[in-house]
C-alpha cells in the first residue's frame, strides 16, 4: 500500500491540469500481513512549512496481477 501528497497547486484546475507538481510528501509504504481484521494506516507527515493550496492524495494497493488506486483533492490552508 502507498500513498502521497502531490502539490500544492494554485487551483483544483492547475492539479487536474497534469502539471508537475512542486512537492511530494509520502507515507512509508505498507506491507499487510492479510492477517484476519488487520487494519493498516497510512500517515503523511506534513511538516508545518508546507506551502497552502490543493493537494493530490494518491493512494494505491498492489496485489497479485491487479493495482487498484484513487484519488482525493485536499486543501492545505497557512497555519493549519
């Protein structure tokens, strides 16, 4: 399991555009067990100097012969 924060970005329009993105902030990547009930957590430290805007959340799951994946857009805002 991976995920990361791609940004920031001006506007949601600027992250959809395809434009590279400034920064990335990843979480380590987990590996479950697939041990009944377990319920891995992701964590993406983000450090008090990331810059305001839109972030990309890009999550994803690999397993044997398939990767399933999504995305969300978050907003950092100055001073949260």
């Amino acid at each position: 399991m991976n995920a990361h924060l791609d940004g920031p970005f001006g506007t949601v329009t600027e992250l959809k555009g395809g434009a590279a993105p400034p920064h990335t902030l990843a979480a380590a990547p987990l590996r479950p067990t697939g041990v009944a009930g377990e319920q891995p957590v992701s964590t993406i430290p983000i450090p008090l100097t990331a810059e305001p805007g839109s972030y990309d959340l890009v999550t994803s799951v690999a397993e044997t012969g398939s990767t399933f994946s999504g995305g969300s857009i978050i907003q950092i805002a100055a001073g949260s």
